[in-house]
C-alpha cells in the first residue's frame, strides 16, 4: 500500500440561490403584492473521519471539491431548495490547517466526527422582503452569496499508544514483526522502511495495543534530512516511545543522543514523552551486560537488553510497556 501523509486540497461552498421578483397573480386580487421567494443556502463541505482509511493518497488524483449550489426562490414566497453538502472521508487521525491563514481549524481523531470546511452562502432574498409603505412594488431582489473557498492542508498523524524510534536498521521493522502481526520490509540495509508500520498487541488482559514502527529518523531528521521531517510527527500522538539502540553500532551511546538531540529539536512534547531504552541485537555482541552499565551511567536509567531476531528479552520488554502505559 502507497502511504501518503500529507495533501493540500481546495474546498469551497455552494453558492447560495438567487431571490426572485414575482408579483401574487390571483383572481379577484387585483393588486397582488411582491411575492418572490428566497434563495437557498448553499450546501457545504464537510470532513468526516473513518476507520476504513489508512493514508491520503485519493486526494494525490482529485485535490478540488466543491458542494451543490442552492436553488433560486420561487413564486408564492417560496424558498428555494438548499444545496446538497459535500462530504469527504478522511483517515481519523487526520489535522486540517488553513494554508492562507496557516492555522489549524481541526482535529480529526473519532470515528465519525465532522468538521465543515467550507460553508455553503447564504440564498439571496426575495423582492417580498423590500416591501414598504413607500414601495408597494419593489422590483428587485438579492443574488445569493458565494460559498466560503479555502486552501487546506491534511496532516495524517498516527493513532498509536506506543511508537518504536531509533537509527535505520536498530531493528524497528524486526521488533514489530515479533510481537504482533505485522509484516514490514526487513533487510539490512538503511532506510528499508519507508512507510510508518502499525501493529496490534494483545496485552495480558486481552486488550490490543497499537504499536507504530517510526521510519527514517537519522541526525538532521527535524530539519528536513532523510526520512524523519515527514514522520516525525506521527511520534505526537504517542502515548510512550520504545528507543531501540543497536549494539552492533561503532557508537551505540552516540546513536542513543543523535535520536535523543532529534526530539529535542522537533519540540511538539516529544522531549517530555516517557521511553523506554532498549539496546537490542545482544545476539551479536559478546559484552551486552558492559554496554547495559554504560548506558546505566550514562544516561542514569536502567535500559533492557534484548534481541528482537531471536526474541530474547521480549517479554520482559513487553511488561515493562504495559506496566508504562498504567502509570500515564
């Protein structure tokens, strides 16, 4: 599946209905008021978010909508039909932003919720409105409003509890694999990943947890170098992060502050996330329990040791993000 994360969009809503000039024409009313009708409002466009999305990539082939016009008034005081709205489904999790005013005007992370974008305009009025003791006749009426226009651009942010950061090939991809059914592109080589991974766990009590599997984060990632300026923002909505190290590194405790000065740089709250350390492929190094005391006085935490290829260390990995994710 092609994943796209981001859109720019043009909405705009109907035009409102004209209001009509119409005079009553009936027998044995001899001097019939004004009795055009209204115009319809337009209808507007409308976001609503769904479950069964997973990337923006329909808005790659259509990038304009708009709603239906209202229908102009008619005769007897009659107004006209409003417009049909316009909806569009967009993947929960997605953030709309208003491209000219650069703010962002919603959030859409609940299946079903909705967010008009661009309101329908107001029908115009008839020429029943404009009577008066001084005009008994008037021979005019409103043209309805155009509909609002916006240039917006969609943001899709990941719904997932638990992300799992680190340097290309840490073993992101491997760990992910392991512990639900997903099943990424491994290989070893960087940036095999290219799109965010999501995986369901099952905790002990039998509940899912999301997981997502954060592509692309090296040095410079929060300015825009490599992979990790697009997907660093799928980190936000995290409730915890699991920092995969790689022991087989030159310099693991190096890598661990690269990632580390990259969340510090990117801001949005990720520098306060609660993470657990994790210093993985101990299948491939003879001294782990030397790294794990030098990343115990290093950074003054107690990291886990694992290996996500032959699963040692998993499950004590596990509790600890269960026993986490009670205490936020």
């Amino acid at each position: 599946m092609q994943f796209i994360d981001q859109a720019e969009i043009t909405v705009e809503g109907g035009k409102g209905g004209d209001g009509i000039v119409a005079f009553r024409r009936e027998k044995f009313v001899p001097a019939g008021g004004p009795s055009g009708g209204n115009g319809g409002w337009g209808g507007s466009v409308i976001l609503v978010a769904v479950t069964d999305l997973q990337t923006l990539l329909d808005f790659r082939y259509q990038r304009v909508f708009k709603a239906e016009p209202g229908k102009r008034g008619g005769r007897n005081n009659m107004t006209g039909a409003n417009g049909a709205d316009k909806r569009i489904e967009v993947p929960c999790g997605t953030v709309v932003i208003d491209i000219d005013r650069g703010e962002t005007i919603g959030d859409l992370t609940e299946p079903g919720q909705e967010l008009v974008v661009a309101q329908g305009g107001k029908g115009g009025l008839g020429n029943q409105h404009f009577l008066s003791n001084a005009n008994r006749a008037p021979e005019y009426a409103l043209p309805g409003l155009p509909g609002e226009l916006r240039h917006l651009r969609l943001e899709l942010k990941l719904l997932a509890e638990v992300g799992i950061i680190g340097l290309p090939n840490a073993g992101k991809s491997t760990l992910i694999s392991v512990v639900s059914a997903a099943r990424p592109k491994i290989a070893d080589y960087p940036f095999t990943t290219l799109v965010p991974n999501l995986g369901v766990v099952s905790k002990p009590t039998g509940d899912g947890v999301v997981f997502a599997d954060i592509p692309g984060l090296i040095a410079g990632a929060h300015q825009g170098i490599g992979l990790g300026h697009d997907f660093l923002r799928h980190i936000e909505r995290t409730k915890l992060l699991i920092h995969l190290v790689d022991l087989t590194s030159p310099d693991p405790i190096g890598d661990y502050h690269t990632i580390l000065a990259e969340l510090n740089a990117y801001g949005h709250g990720l520098p306060q996330k609660r993470r657990i350390l994790a210093l993985n492929k101990i299948d491939a190094v003879a001294d782990c329990q030397l790294w794990h005391d030098r990343f115990r006085g290093e950074i003054e935490a107690s990291p886990l040791l694992i290996s996500a290829a032959t699963r040692r260390g998993i499950d004590a990995l596990l509790d600890r993000v269960w026993q986490e994710l009670e205490l936020i």
